[in-house]
C-alpha cells in the first residue's frame, strides 16, 4: 500500500460553496461533542469569511487538503502579527 501524496490547495472562487458544504459537515461532526456549542451559522460565517477575503490583507487563506487527488479536508488558516512580537508574523 502506497502512502498518499497530501498537498493544501488553495480554494478557487467557483470551488467555495464546496467549501462551505465541507466546513458545514464537519461543524456538524463536532457539535455532539460540545453540547453547549450552539449550531454554527454557516451563512453567516461564510458572509464574513468572504466580506474578510475582499480585503489583499486579510490575512485569511482557504486550502482544501488532497490526498492523491481526492478532498480529504479543509484547512482556514491566518497569517497574524505575534502579539509579543508584532513584527514577526505566525500563522494559525
């Protein structure tokens, strides 16, 4: 058995309702693990996720993970200034 090539690809406009139907899955999966976690509103994470990415420096970037070629999970990642350094950036 071969091990699969694991890549984050970055989402394309006409793949983010792809996106957001995997994002709602898997909150969806974790919700019976947090029973005081109220259901997330994906409409309006997605509304602000999207008002965030039209801004060049937002900081916010949207990856599906592939295995081989396949969609085998999300990834939203953010690029910050350190708050003990804000001149160094991390990622989240």
């Amino acid at each position: 058995m071969s091990v699969p090539a694991v890549r984050l690809v970055p989402v394309a406009l006409d793949e983010r309702d792809a996106f957001f139907a995997a994002y709602e899955a898997y909150s969806r999966e974790l919700e019976p693990f947090d029973p005081a976690h109220e259901p997330t509103d994906v409409a309006a994470y997605r509304e602000a996720v999207e008002d965030d990415l039209s801004y060049p420096d937002s900081g916010r970037d949207l990856y599906l993970i592939k295995a081989d070629e396949a969609r085998a999970g999300l990834a939203v990642l953010r690029h910050l200034p350190d708050w003990l350094d804000p001149e160094r950036m991390i990622t989240t």
